[in-house]
C-alpha cells in the first residue's frame, strides 16, 4: 500500500489543479500531500508495530550514514518546534511544522519502498509526468492552451503563458531541470547511433520549455549541472581513453553555444521581459534582507515558522529606509524567494544547522561516489541512474538559493525523490 501511495504522490503532483479556484495550484497540492502522506504515516506506524512482533519493520536497513540523517531531521524538527513554542503557534505554524516532518517522512518512506522492492519503474512515472509537462508548456508558448485560457481573461493567478500544469514558469523550470542531469548521462554514454538519438531527442525536448520559461535561476541551475557532468565524463574518458573523445569536444560545444545562448537571449531582451527581470531580481533582494534581519535578531531559534509571511511587510519597510526602491512591488512575498535564508530566518541555527547538514552528508557520499567509479571501466545502468539521481536532487536544492521549492509541493517531491533514490543506490552499491 505505502508503493502504491508513494507512486500515486509522484505522479500526481506535477499535473493536479483546481482550475476554478483562485490560488488554484499551490493549496490544492500541498492539501493532497498531506493525505497521501498521512496514509504513508498510517502504513509506517503499522510496519514498525510489524516490527516489535518480529516482522520487517520500516526501514529494516539502517546504514551509519541513514541514521545520521534521521538524527539531524529528529534535531532540526525539534528545533522548530522549540521555536514555534517560544515565538507563539498560530494554524498556519503548526502547518509549517507538520509539513517539514511530513517531507523528512517522505524521504525515509521512499528509502523504504526502495529498499523492498527496488527502483524499477519508479523514475519512468516522474520523468513521464515531467514530459507531459514540458509538451503541454511548448504548445502554451504557441498559443494553444485549452485548459487555461478562460483563466488568463479572468481575476485568477495565472498570469504567466508557459507553465505546463505548474503555477509558473519559475516553478516549471527546477522540474524540468531536475530530470536532464539522467538523461544527459545517457546521452554522454550512449552505446550506438539508436541511442544517442533517443536521448538527444529527449534532451531536445525538455530543454526546449525550460528555455521557454525565461527562468535564470533555473538557467543557471542547469548550466551549473551541465558543466559539473562535463568535467566529470571528459575526466572518466581521460582516464579510460574510450575512444570518445570527438563526442566530448562535441558535447562541450553544445553546452557552450547553450550556455551562450541562453545568456544572449537574456541580455537582448525586448520589452517587458528584461525590466521586469530586473525588478524581480529587486524584490528578492529586499525578501533575502528582510529575512536576514529577522534571523539576525533571533539567530538561535529564530522568529517562528510562517513567521517572514505573516511580518514580511513590516521588515520590508525597514529594509527601504535605507535602500527605497525604484518601484513599490504589487503585492507582499509568501515566500523569501530563498529556502535556506527562510528557514535561519523562522527556524534559526537550531533547525538551519541540521538540514546543512544533511545536504553537506549527501554532497559529501555523491563526491565519494563519482571518485569510486572513476576507476570503473563500465559505468553500468544503475551508476547513470545515480549520476541523474544526484543531479536531479541538487538542480531543485540550488534552485532554492534564488525560490522557494521546498515551499511548493511537486518540487519538494521530487527533490527528496531524487536525494532517496541517490542516497539508497549508493548505499546499495558500498555493499
């Protein structure tokens, strides 16, 4: 039951709405992943109580580097609700909390699910509905969109062409990006002419609505991914001599004429688009400020979950009297527009520590990982799929240094999705 409803959450997410409501995206997937996780709860409470009778218990593998970081979750969850205790708990606080251990649940369930019955299948349904994704954001760029073209005429949020079935682009591109690291190691590595067709087309295809999107920092993201794999397959060839040599010098051209597109593409802006990128850029700057004052003035517990949402307006004034901006923004910031600033700002060292921590632990196994099979001559289907895995995690992480993806509930899958699946097959792999 638990697969099933892990399965369930990964496909659906990316591409459930509520067309009809005003903020129709963002709650209504939040809501639907606080059911499919208190089901995955109720099946984690029954497995361990399995497992008192001697029965497999949930995560019956408990490997040093698993339990270190279910200790600095435990750490960094009771830090936040140490705060909420010493800055006052309203409704949308304890939500804030519940939804954090909910998320450190998700990741043990799918180390869980993993462990059992392996990972077969589970990448083809988030690179599917990643793909019905990018063609549904390609065909909006052109102007065909049957589902959401009433909306754009009335008062609901979506006033963005090329989203896919997310609320933005800015929330489309980590999606899309989070997927290309597995698929452009395929293409480094494919075996023929067949194969280097299928994942160029399949590179081709997602690459196409992320450039759509005009998002920078998911440009960035990916242009920073691109370039770690580059160094990475141009050192292993180096140090194998496959005989590759003419497709590495093939594949850094194709990044860089990317990457220089991209960047021209940007500079070259007409009309609205480069000034209102400025502007935004503006704003996140002021919500990063705001958010370090909050953390600077209780940098131990820090203010409180939900905390920048509900006095976001009030530190933004402060921020202004000493940096006033060329235009006052529409509308106050749910979000910092910065995951990790966010979460010092309402959580504090306490809660901040830990979950660098973690992310430091993950880095440190991925770096270990591509170390080790450097020296492998075959890199087989389930390194690939590790090198995409880690990626994939780490496109949404650095996308939370400039948004707010772990704020958003289909992002936020498909980050501990990934950060699961890397984190179990390296595991796997050291035994």
């Amino acid at each position: 039951m638990q697969d099933y409803l892990l399965k369930i959450l990964v496909a659906a997410s990316p591409i459930v709405f509520n067309p009809f409501a005003e903020l129709p995206f963002r709650s209504l997937r939040e809501t639907f992943f606080q059911i499919v996780m208190l089901g995955v709860a109720l099946c984690a409470f029954v497995r361990i109580m399995n497992s008192t009778g001697g029965g497999e218990g949930f995560l019956p593998r408990r490997e040093k580097n698993t339990k270190t970081i279910f200790l600095l979750f435990v750490f960094s969850t009771a830090a936040l609700w140490i705060s909420l205790m010493v800055n006052g708990a309203d409704a949308p606080a304890v939500k804030t909390v519940l939804n954090f251990m909910l998320g450190g649940l998700l990741f043990f369930a799918f180390m869980d699910s993993f462990g059992r019955s392996g990972v077969s299948g589970w990448v083809t349904i988030l690179t599917a509905v990643v793909f019905i994704n990018g063609a549904y954001a390609i065909a909006q760029f052109f102007g065909w969109d049957p589902i959401f073209n009433l909306l754009v005429k009335g008062d609901v949020y979506r006033p963005y062409l090329t989203a896919g079935f997310m609320d933005s682009p800015n929330m489309l591109a980590p999606l899309l990006v989070s997927v290309v690291p597995y698929f452009f190691a395929r293409w480094m590595t494919a075996a023929g002419a067949r194969d280097f067709f299928i994942y160029s087309a399949a590179l081709l295809f997602l690459l196409v609505p992320i450039a759509f999107t005009r998002n920078v920092a998911g440009w960035l993201s990916l242009a920073l991914l691109l370039f770690a794999l580059l160094v990475f397959f141009s050192w292993y060839e180096q140090c194998h001599t496959a005989g590759r040599v003419k497709r590495i010098i093939f594949c850094w051209l194709c990044v860089i004429l990317l990457a220089g597109g991209g960047a021209a593409s940007y500079l070259k802006a007409a009309g609205p688009v480069k000034p209102d990128k400025i502007q935004s850029i503006r704003e996140r700057v002021t919500q990063n400020r705001a958010a370090w004052m909050m953390f600077a003035e209780s940098p131990l517990v820090g203010k409180g979950p939900n905390y920048f949402y509900r006095h976001f307006v009030e530190y933004r004034r402060a921020v202004w009297f000493s940096n006033p901006p060329e235009r006052i923004p529409e509308r106050a910031a749910h979000q910092a527009h910065n995951d990790y600033i966010q979460l010092l700002a309402e959580g504090g060292l306490l809660a901040g520590l830990p979950v660098a921590g973690i992310l430091v632990l993950l880095l440190s196994e991925q770096l270990g990982f591509f170390r080790r099979i450097l020296s492998e001559r075959i890199l087989m289907r389930g390194d690939l799929l590790t090198i995409g895995a880690a990626g994939g995690f780490w496109a949404i992480a650095i996308n939370g240094v400039g948004n707010f993806p772990f704020h958003v509930a289909p992002l936020a899958v498909a980050a501990l999705f990934w950060a699961a699946l890397s984190h179990h097959l390296i595991m796997e792999k050291a035994n």
